[in-house]
C-alpha cells in the first residue's frame, strides 16, 4: 500500500479507476465475454456491452499523455459487469481490464484505496484463473493506470470561475476590468514520473453533474506507466505508486482552502475572494 499519502475526511472523489493494458488475448472471441461473466456473476449480476477503448502507447517523451490508434486485430467489444451494490464494475476487452469504484449518490461515503486495491486483486486474480481454465495465454502487461475522478461543487469554498484560485493552487484569479467572469476554465498539466515512460496528468474543466445536472469543476488525475513485469506483484506495485503519485499530486495542485473544506474545517459556505 502506499505509505504517508494525505487523506480528507470529506473528499470530493466520485469515481476511482484502476486499468491493465495489455497485448490483445491470441484467440479472444466473443463467448469468452459470456463465460468469464458466468464466474463473477454471483456479485456481478449485471451486464452490458459498449465499443472497446481504443489501445493507449506510451510515447516515451516527457510529461506525454500517449498516443491513441485503432489496433485491427483487437475485438472492437467492450463488456461491464455491475456489481450487486452498483458501486463497482468490472470492464473487459480483449486487451485491457479495468476496476472501477463509482459514488452511486451523494450521501455513499468514499471507498478507500485501502479497500479499491483488495477488490480489484481479486478480480484480477479471477480473471487470470479464468484464462488458464480456457487455455488463454496469460496476459503481457503494457500499461498501468490510476485514475480519480473529483467533482468539485460551487458554493463550497468557491462560486466563479473567475476565483479559480479557490481551488487550484498557484492559479491567478481571473478578474479583470472591463471582461466579465469567464464561463468556462479549463487546465490540463502533465508531470513526469521517475523512471516511467508517461506520467501524471491532472485535469481540471468544467463540467455537468448527471445526478442533478449541477454545474461543477472536474478534477482529473491519471497516473500512467509501465510495470517491472507481468507479475500480479509487479502490477499492483505499480498501482500502488500510481495511486501515491494521484493522491499527493491531488493535495499539490489544490489549494488549501478548498483541503479545509474537505477536511470539514471552517464553514464550507464562506467563499474565498
């Protein structure tokens, strides 16, 4: 696990993502979906399908994001399991797997990634036994990604995005004389990690909640890279550097404030000028 990471006892994280790329599965096919699904499906009940997520490479220059293309011997399908709590799902395709946590409403209290990593160990683990029971080959591992997603709600520690510098640390306020407060703010940073081919990228963009169709900040930060080995070890050792590079990279780039209002510290309703 990762070790001295800041934790708030509020915080703005609605959704947790945890994805493993790798080479597309020799002899992956359209059943398989349906099999696998029968050996999660006690606490997956439910399922849908969508088109693939195209293949992500990392491009190996500094602070890059990764160069997306359409790969044609990969099967364009997508498969999400929904688990019985519908706080999580399980997402498959013929070349990645990914765990997600999901803040179904507004009063569902954070899931760790003290309890995120375990779950998706498992179902990692799950899905390696499956292949080897259908006499799949083993996945090769490329690509590790940590993702949280943070929905930051106006009228707690900020209300115009011309004070983005609530939020955002180091970020001038926008105000100007005759201009009004701008609509819309979006920032999008890239840091490189030691010895990774990407690294960190952190989001920031305006943004329509679904549940009420509030207008919100969103804040995204993905941590990308590649593992020392296919190895489970090796690839939640990654996640786990992942998720400590996301989380101080989170307390880094917001302001202290806005850290209070997480905290429960002062009164979240005051707005900073």
């Amino acid at each position: 696990m990762s070790v001295g990471c800041p934790k708030f006892k509020l915080p703005p994280v609605v959704e947790t993502v945890l994805s493993v790329e790798f080479d597309p599965i020799p002899g992956w096919g359209i059943p398989y979906f349906g099999l696998f699904w029968e050996t999660i499906r006690v606490d997956f009940p439910r399922s849908e399908s969508a088109p693939a997520y195209p293949p992500i490479i990392p491009s190996g220059l500094p602070g890059s994001v990764g160069i997306r293309f359409d790969r044609l011997d990969t099967i364009p399908a997508r498969c999400i399991f929904f688990h019985r709590n519908n706080d999580r799902l399980i997402q498959v395709q013929a070349d990645r797997f990914i765990h997600n946590w999901r803040k179904d409403d507004a009063q569902q209290p954070y899931l760790g990634y003290d309890a995120i990593r375990p779950s998706f160990e498992e179902s990692w683990e799950r899905f390696l036994e499956f292949l080897k029971a259908q006499e799949l080959t083993r996945p090769t591992v490329r690509v590790c990604e940590v993702t949280y997603v943070n929905h930051i709600l106006p009228g707690r520690g900020w209300s115009d995005f011309a004070h983005l510098g609530a939020v955002a640390r180091n970020w001038n306020d926008l105000k100007t004389e005759f201009l009004p407060s701008p609509k819309q703010v979006a920032i999008n940073i890239a840091y490189q990690m030691p010895a990774q081919t990407d690294g960190l990228t952190a989001q920031l963009q305006p943004a329509v909640r679904l549940s009420d169709a509030s207008e919100i900040i969103q804040l995204t930060l993905t941590a990308r890279g590649v593992p020392k080995s296919s190895d489970a070890a090796d690839v939640v050792a990654w996640l786990d550097l992942g998720h400590e590079w996301v989380v101080k990279g989170f307390a880094d780039v917001t302001a202290p404030k806005m850290q209070d209002v997480w905290n429960g510290i002062g009164d979240p309703n005051v707005i900073a000028d």
